[in-house]
C-alpha cells in the first residue's frame, strides 16, 4: 500500500485542474493511510457543478494506492454520505469534478516513506470535500452528556441508512469488520503471553457460538462501523443549541459532525454500537469505563432500539472489537518494531478493560448499560 505525496503547488495545480478552483493556502491534516490536504479558496470558480462555495474551504482527499482500487465502493461510500446528509446528519460531501464525476484518478508522487524503491508514482482516487471546521474529538474530556451524544450519533445514522443501499456494498469487507474476529488467531503468533492467547481464543470461540450463529436474526444494515475520536468532529458546548443531560454535567464539548466512511459496511447494528462503545471506553479518562460505555448505549438504543436479541450479543461483539485492537497492534508492532503508534490501545489500558468486560457475567454487564442516565 502506498500514500501520495504532494507539494503545496502540486495540490493547488490539482484543485484547479480537476475542480476549477483557486486554492490560496493549503494545509495537510492528520492521516495514517491517505493523503488529505485542507485548502482555502479565492472568490472565483470554474465549475459548473458548483453552485455556492463553501466558505470553510475544501479538503483534498487522496486515496491510498489500495483504496484507489476500489472505485464502486467510493460511489457507494459517496451515496451513503449524500443519504444521511439529506436526512441532517452533518458530514462533509463530496465535490463533482468540472467534468461531472464523482473523482478522479491521477499518477501522482508516492511519499517515500511508504515505499522503499525511491522515488516514484502511483496511480491513485482523488475527491474534494467540503470542510466543515471544528476540533478533533481526541483529547477531549469525555463528559456524560458527550458519550451521550456518541451514542446518539451511530443510533441516529444507523436509522437514517435502514432504507439505503448500493451495489458497491455487496461482498464488500474491511480488515476491522467485526466479522474477522473468528480469524483473529492466525495472528495470536504476535502475543507473548499464554494468558494473553487463551482469553482471545476464548473469546473467538465465544464469539462464533454466540453471535456468528445468529447471523440470519440480528438487525442488519449499512453501518459507518469506524465511529471513534478521530472521526467526530465536536465544539465547545452551547447550551442553548446543545444543552447537556443535565446541570451537573454542564460544559465541555458537543458533537457537530462525522467523518470519514471509508469504513461503512453492510453489516449489522449491534457492531456499530459496540464499537462506539469500545473507543469510547478506550479514551475515556474522567468516567469509568463501563460509566462511559453507559452512556453511548444510551444515546444509542434512544434513537435506534434495538431487538433483545441484538443486545445479548452485545458482551461478545464490544469484546471482540478489544480483542482486535489489541491483537491487530501487536501484529503490527512485531512486523515492524518501529511502529509504535499500534500500541495505542495497550498503552489505553486495552487489555485491562477486556478482561474487566470479559470477567463479567452477561447479565451484570447488560444490567449496568441498562441503567437509567
């Protein structure tokens, strides 16, 4: 897999080449696999697929040179964004080229520090999006109101995805679908413990008996599937727009946007809920972890109830998204030992929360994100 490098000019020859517009200052976000750029633009366009400009600018988005393959999947990825957008969800959309598509692909500079050959190109999807400002939920205080809103935010784009659909989502598949934690032991070799490798065989035994069997009856639909604090954008609260819960939980921060869905799947609800749960839990610093865990099911199942049935998988799936963070990281780290942003969630308390969870009888684990907020 490769990234895209590109110069401040070499962004801007291409926003204006492929979107008729004239960038004035460019700025590259935080990104692991793909390039993304935020550039501000001038007054004047040359794009009839522009009606109006978007006054916080634009973010160039390019795709790492495996995503670019995979092209139905964008259009899909792009109808799923423009579908909950119409339904008020705010998330940025995409931008049709002065040629009237949905993106381009381009041979473009490979960053050399994702290839050892030297330099080179590759060919690689680019697409504009508008820019909607704000901060990074990571590092923020995670307040109850703030989980809350966590929850709210999958319930409510589960909901409006239940009547969409698109070809590019069959036999689509991600490598953090919660679907490969029956795989997870071809990679249990990266563990140094044997504690460590029979709680996640037991937890994938637990997780094929209990959840994969119930495949057919669980509630299923497209799903953003990667909802975690680099992929919410959030404000400073205001409480006349975005009161909180309640008095004693005043202040901090409130959601104002998702991004990226370079993750959706037509998978089930319970796994989006349950991954919500998982990030939040891993960054949660001021509530306890269950306490926030909480707090996300409760925005969750407000907007969109879930059958019983769903729920009482939910033990097994927010287990299986721990076990994978923390499996998928050590992997990573014993093929390259110099990669130690993978570790993340170990250095979390990654494998303390799982055992805590996965120690716990169902029906305590259930009763405590069952009570009242």
């Amino acid at each position: 897999m490769k990234r895209a490098k590109l110069s401040d000019l070499e962004a801007a020859i291409l926003v204006k080449n492929r979107y008729g517009l004239q960038v004035l200052s460019s700025r590259e976000l935080a990104s692991y696999d793909d390039l993304n750029v935020h550039v501000t633009v001038g007054d004047g366009w040359e794009n009839a697929n522009i009606s109006i400009l978007s006054e916080n600018g634009y973010v160039l988005k390019v795709l790492n040179s495996l995503d670019s393959k995979k092209t139905n999947f964008v259009y899909a990825m792009h109808a799923a964004i423009r579908h909950v957008s119409e339904k008020g969800v705010q998330t940025p959309t995409p931008v049709l080229t002065v040629t009237g598509d949905e993106f381009c692909l381009e041979e473009l500079p490979v960053d050399t520090e994702s290839t050892s050959n030297g330099p080179e190109t590759a060919q690689f999807l680019v697409r504009l999006f508008h820019y909607i400002p704000g901060e990074l939920l990571l590092g923020k205080p995670y307040t109850k109101s703030l989980c809350y809103e966590v929850g709210q935010l999958g319930g409510r784009l589960d909901r409006c995805l239940q009547d969409f659909f698109h070809s590019g989502y069959e036999n689509h598949r991600r490598h953090w679908s919660l679907l490969e934690v029956s795989n997870l032991m071809t990679k249990s070799e990266a563990l140094k413990s044997q504690e460590d490798k029979d709680l996640i065989r037991d937890i994938v035994a637990s997780f094929k008996q209990n959840v994969v069997t119930h495949f057919t009856r669980l509630k299923r639909g497209i799903i953003h599937a990667d909802l975690n604090e680099a992929n919410i954008i959030v404000l400073p609260r205001n409480e006349n727009t975005h009161p909180s819960l309640n008095q004693h939980d005043t202040g901090g921060y409130a959601i104002c946007a998702v991004v990226d869905f370079g993750d959706s799947v037509h998978e089930y609800h319970v796994f989006e809920l349950a991954i919500a749960i998982c990030y939040i839990m891993l960054e949660s610093t001021i509530l306890d972890p269950m306490e926030a865990g909480r707090y996300v099911f409760a925005g969750y199942v407000k907007e969109n109830p879930l059958p019983e049935l769903d729920i009482d998988v939910l033990k097994e799936c927010v287990c299986g998204r721990l076990a994978q963070s923390v499996v998928y990281g050590a992997h990573v780290h014993m093929l390259d030992p110099s990669n130690t942003y993978c570790l993340h969630t170990t250095r979390r308390g990654g494998w303390q929360i799982l055992r805590r969870i996965w120690h716990m009888d169902k029906i305590t684990f259930l009763n405590l994100l069952r009570q009242p907020v």
